[in-house]
C-alpha cells in the first residue's frame, strides 16, 4: 500500500515539472532576450544625431513594443536612463527592467528565482547641435 | 517499488534534457550580450576622427582613441574589467578577445562605395563612407558537459555616422 501511494505521489509531482517547468523556463529566456532587444532598440534610436537623449517618444515606443509583442504588463516595465541631451562622444545610458516570470513551479523546493529581469546598456551620443 | 523506479528514471532523463536546455539559455544570453554589445562599442569606435582633418571635410579615424572606446564602452556593456577580462562572480566566465580591427577611411586611398572583402573573417560588405570593422571572440560559458564550449565569434562594419 505504501509503496504504491509513493510511486503514484512522485508521479504526480514529476508529471507536473516534467509538463510545466520547461515553459516556465523558456518564457523567462525570451522575456530575458526581449528586453536586451527591445532596449538595443531603444539606445540606438537615442544616440542617433536628433535625438541625443531618451525621449518621451523612444521610452513609449520600448513600453509599447514589450506590451504588444511580448504580452508584459505596462505596470510591469521599469525604465531609468539619460533623458537630457547630451553632447556627441558623451556617454547615454539606459536601464530597462520587467517584473519576472515565475523561474521554478514549486519555488518551496527549488527556491524562489530573480524578482525582475533587467538589462543596462550604454553607447555614446551623436547629438550635434543645429 | 518498480513504479516508483520507472519514474525516477523518466525523471532523470528529463534532468539530462533540462540540462541541454540550461546550456542553450546561456549560449543565447551570451551571443545577445556579445552581439549587441559589440555593436554599441563599435559605434562609439567609429566617433573617434581626427576633429582637424574632419574639419577639412576628410574623415579619418584615430587607431588607438578608437580602441579606447571600443574597450571602454565593450566593458561598460558587458560588466568586465577595462580590459574585458571578466569581474568575480560575473555572469561571463572568459575575456573578450578582438582579433581582428581595421579602419577604412579618407586616408586608405579608396573611393565610396567601396567594396569590402576579408577572406580570413568572412566579412564582405559595400562600404557606403568611412567605417571601421572589429571581429571578437569570446569562449562560451559552459555549466555543463553537455553545454557549447567553444568560441563565439561576431564582427561588425559600423560606418561613421556623419551628423545630419
């Protein structure tokens, strides 16, 4: 009897990792890769010789990307980085962070995963003045 | 009991797999930090032109300020020492080695649109200006055996970005 109440116990629990972790693990990846992407997006509009900066418009248009494409909760996205003009050959910076997919389907076992996925990039300005 | 060992094994099998999986999360992460970050150094690079020469309408880039910033911004993007060597601790595991740069400007006595062509690293481009060209390398971060442990390689032909 106890050997089979075991053997049927550890199914089920394997049966749940075996069919649930490997998603939970390849949606925190590819949010992981969208916000490196979307923010080399980003930065390389800001550096751009108009821009200088992160303007309203680039940091919406990041917001925006990871809400449609990617299905992140506008509440969920965090950006901090250089929105006033800087002069060409000087550093811009910009560091975009997403609240964190679930990493481990039972986190009392496994321990709890990062809370935020957050990337840091920076690259120098073109801005010329006109 | 013969239960319970099937399922330990069809749970082991599937540790193996989650394994290879660990190993291509971290192939990708790298080759997008490598990517990207090239990129970005390879711009900053490409801003380093002789301000006196540009001012006579050629441009021509300055070798070692180039570097410089190349290294500098590399580094800032990557998390590494200045001298992209990896910090503790860090999420990179080997150095970032450039093993191939070159400038292609006023001063290389050829006229735009150039037709670029490197046997020895496969870049072939038509150059529209002035541009620099970096090839990297990096040793794969490796958890495992099962993992990817050989070289990335990326490179890059970032054109000066005139203003206006």
């Amino acid at each position: 009897m106890f050997k089979h109440a075991l053997g049927e116990l550890l199914t089920v629990v394997f049966t749940c990792i075996i069919l649930f972790q490997p998603p939970l693990h390849e949606l925190f990846n590819v949010r992981s890769n969208a916000v490196e992407l979307v923010l080399n997006q980003g930065i390389a509009q800001a550096s751009s010789y108009d821009n200088g900066r992160f303007t309203p418009e680039i940091i919406q248009q990041m917001k925006d990307h990871l809400t449609q494409k990617f299905f992140v909760r506008e509440s969920d996205i965090e950006f901090t980085g250089t929105t006033t003009i800087t002069p060409r050959g000087e550093y811009i910076e910009g560091r975009l962070t997403i609240k964190a997919t679930p990493f481990w389907l039972f986190s009392s076992l496994f321990g709890e995963g990062p809370e935020t996925i957050s990337r840091h990039a920076t690259m120098m300005s073109e801005y010329v003045e006109r | 009991m013969k239960y319970a060992v099937r399922t330990l094994f069809v749970a082991m099998i599937f540790g193996l797999l989650e394994l290879t999986n660990v190993g291509r999360y971290t192939t990708t992460t790298l080759s997008n930090l490598t990517t990207f970050a090239l990129f970005r150094a390879a711009h900053d690079a490409s801003l380093q032109v002789d301000p006196v020469l540009a001012s006579e309408g050629y441009i021509v880039f300055m070798p070692d300020a180039a570097r410089e910033a190349f290294m500098e911004t590399m580094s800032r993007n990557l998390g590494m020492k200045p001298d992209l060597t990896p910090k503790p601790g860090s999420f990179i595991e080997h150095p970032m080695e450039i093993v191939y740069e070159e400038f292609v400007d006023d001063s290389s006595g050829v006229t735009f649109p150039f037709n670029y062509r490197n046997d020895q690293y496969h870049i072939y481009q038509t150059l529209e200006g002035p541009s620099v060209i970096y090839a990297v390398r990096i040793r794969a971060t490796s958890k495992s055996n099962f993992d990817y442990n050989g070289y990335l390689f990326r490179n890059i032909v970032q054109q000066y970005p005139f203003p206006g």
